[in-house]
C-alpha cells in the first residue's frame, strides 16, 4: 500500500500514544532504517522530530540556509538542541544579523543552545539590544523562549575583558535560562585593563539557582570573582582554571559568591593543587558534592580534614578524585595503575577509604578506583592466584 493511500490515524489506532511514540524512536535510531517521514505522514512529526531534535551546524552556509529555511518551514520548532561549531572555519560576515536575529525568534523549543568558534554570533545572543526592542513584544517574538542552558567555547577577540560581567546582562532577558558554561581560552597577557563598576544582579528563570561553568586563566582575575557575584545564586559551579601559578585561585573566586548558603555541588580542575582552598570549602553550609579533578587533587592530609576536620561542610555526601589523564599501564603485572605521589599516597588513600566509609561520605573518582584495583591485585597476589615473576625470568 502507498503512502497516499494510508490514512495517518490507521496507524495510531488502539495504540496508546507512548507506545506508538515510542515505535518510532526505536525505529528511527536504527541506522538502516530510512526517514520515516517520507513513509506516511503520520510518521512525520515524530520522525521530524528524532531527525531535528539534536541539530549540529558546522559551516556558514548551512547556518544560512536555516536562516532561509526557517521562515517557510517548521522542522526548526523540532530543534531542542542547537550546536554552531565553527573551529576551523573563516567568519565570511553571513548571515545577516537581521536574519540571524529572526531564526533565533523561531527557535521557540530550543533548550540547549552550544555556540564554539563564533565570537560574532555568540556576541549577537549576548546582545542586550538584540533580545528584546521593545518592553512588551508580541507573542513569539523573544528569542529562544524554551533556552534552559548556553555553552559558548570562544576567546571573544574585541572584547577587552572577556569576563566582564557587563557583556553578560542580558541574561535575565531569557525566561527559561538558568545554566551557563563559558570556556574562554586566551592568553592572559591578551586581557585589557579591567574597571569594575555595578552591574545588574542575574537572576535565574523559573526561580531555580544557576549552574555555571568557566574555563580560562581565571587567577588574578577581579572581572571573574565580579562575573560570579553578579549571579543570584548559584546551585552548581564548575572551575577550571588553565594558569600554573602555584598558590589558591579558587578561594577568592568562592569567596565572591553572593550566597555560599546554595552551593551544593563544586567541581575543580587546575594545573597545581590548590594549598589553601580546604578552608573556603567548611564556609560552604549545604554544599553536597565536591570533585577534584587533574591538577587539584588533595593530599592524604587534606583529605582526611575534609573528611572529618574543621573543614568539613557539615552536609557534604561525596568527595571526587580524579586523575584519569596520568594514566599508567604495568605491562608485566597486568594491572592498571595510577601514579602515586609523596603527598598523595596508595595507603593513605586506603586509610581515608576506611574513614570516609565511617563518617558516611561516599568517595569516587578514578583515584579511588586505582586504590581499589591496586588493593585486590595484591590481595589477590597474597593468595597466590596471581604470580609474579621478575622480568628476566621471562627469557
């Protein structure tokens, strides 16, 4: 039977929608399968909406073309997560700002919007007179109304203090945005001189806390700690900080949050280990969940005043320590195995294992999994089901 002739509720009939929604995204995902809009047209919203849900553009002229295609077609209001990926790619000037303008009014369901290598386009949503022209527009007519989330990985060349918060303000004009990500890799010397001055407090939408996230050299930045005081409140922050002077970076940044009372999840990544950041960390009331990432791992010591110290925020669940970039392969032993150092060692993480299981702090993270694999390989070797053998032994 053709598609012509099929009816599109022959399809649908006595079947529950969840059921038959989900026949289609089965169907749809398998690679062999072709579009199942062309099949039938009740096929055609959902399918239109696996195809488009997920959309990556890597080239001005495809963006182009959605700006063109988005004024006669509603593929786009299927899109729910947009990606411009222009690394690599020479800015020609297009599209327009106007028309570049229109297609984010059309991007009514958009929820996650990732912007990489494009300062311009990335610089026209961050434009507080690009959002809204006037105080009470008509239906349809804010941009990107459903955006929950905003990822951009860009220098931001022009702008002297790619971190003044001020670049940011019109933030708040996003209804639904409470989760921001910038990953801005430029040299510092590149950074202009930074003159702080008041800026409007940014609220999250629908009443929620931020989640924010920065990547870049952020020591010694005051238009960072003044980017992070500008947010209402922040639930979670990331920070990772690409600098390699040794002292604490991510103290002062803490400090400069206007509620220490909501943060409950922190995640630190840095080149060297921050000596005084325990400290910052017992000020932090509700915070849950800490993950030490490459580069700020603490030591035995520091680990185990967290765990049971002054230190300690009082509802803190689980500590992440993670070093899965120095990985190490043992060839003879056959077992993988992490590089212990003279501050952070195999048995006083074993140690702080044990603490960590009596003051009920759940502990995790690729060094506690290398602790782990390395204590049942000896185990195991003590029982005599591994043999070891030294290597001339293998000749």
């Amino acid at each position: 039977m053709s598609s012509d002739n099929l009816q599109p509720d022959r399809l649908t009939q006595g079947l529950p929608v969840e059921l038959f929604t989900k026949i289609v995204e089965l169907a749809q995902a398998h690679p062999q399968c072709a579009y199942l809009g062309l099949v039938s047209r009740a096929f055609l919203p959902l399918a239109r909406h696996h195809r488009f849900r997920k959309t990556t553009i890597h080239s001005y002229d495809k963006l182009e073309s959605l700006c063109t295609l988005s004024q006669t077609h509603e593929f786009v209001h299927s899109i729910k997560e947009l990606t411009i990926d222009f690394e690599g790619v020479k800015d020609p000037g297009t599209p327009k700002k106007a028309d570049f303008h229109a297609l984010l009014k059309r991007l009514y369901h958009v929820e996650t919007f990732k912007v990489k290598a494009s300062g311009r386009l990335a610089k026209e949503i961050l434009d507080p007179k690009s959002n809204l022209r006037a105080s009470k527009p008509p239906l349809g007519t804010i941009p990107l109304p459903a955006m929950q989330a905003l990822e951009i990985d860009d220098p931001f060349q022009g702008w002297a203090n790619p971190f003044d918060p001020r670049h940011y303000s019109s933030l708040k004009h996003y209804r639904s945005l409470d989760s921001l990500s910038l990953k801005i890799v430029r040299a510092p010397d590149s950074i202009g001189r930074y003159r702080s001055a008041p800026v409007s407090q940014l609220s999250a939408a629908r009443g929620f806390a931020w989640s924010v996230a920065l990547t870049g050299y952020l020591a010694d930045q005051p238009a960072v700690r003044d980017l992070l005081h500008a947010f209402d409140e922040i639930a979670i922050l990331d920070l990772i900080d690409l600098g390699t002077a040794e002292g604490d970076v991510f103290g002062p940044l803490l400090s400069s949050i206007r509620y220490l009372d909501v943060l409950k999840v922190l995640d630190l990544q840095r080149s060297h280990r921050p000596p005084t950041l325990l400290p910052a960390l017992g000020h932090l009331p509700v915070l849950k969940s800490v993950l030490f990432r490459v580069g700020a791992n603490p030591s035995d010591a520091d680990l185990r005043c967290l765990l049971e110290g002054p230190d300690k925020p009082p509802k803190l669940e689980f500590v992440g320590i993670n070093c899965a970039e120095i990985l190490m392969y043992n060839e003879w032993e056959g077992i993988v195995t992490c590089p212990w150092s003279t501050t952070c060692t195999y048995a006083g993480t074993l140690k702080n294992m044990e603490l960590a299981e009596r003051v009920g702090i759940d502990l995790g993270g690729s060094l506690i999994t290398y602790a782990k694999d390395e204590r049942w390989f000896y185990e195991a070797v003590g029982r005599g089901e591994i043999l070891l053998y030294d290597e001339e032994d293998w000749w």
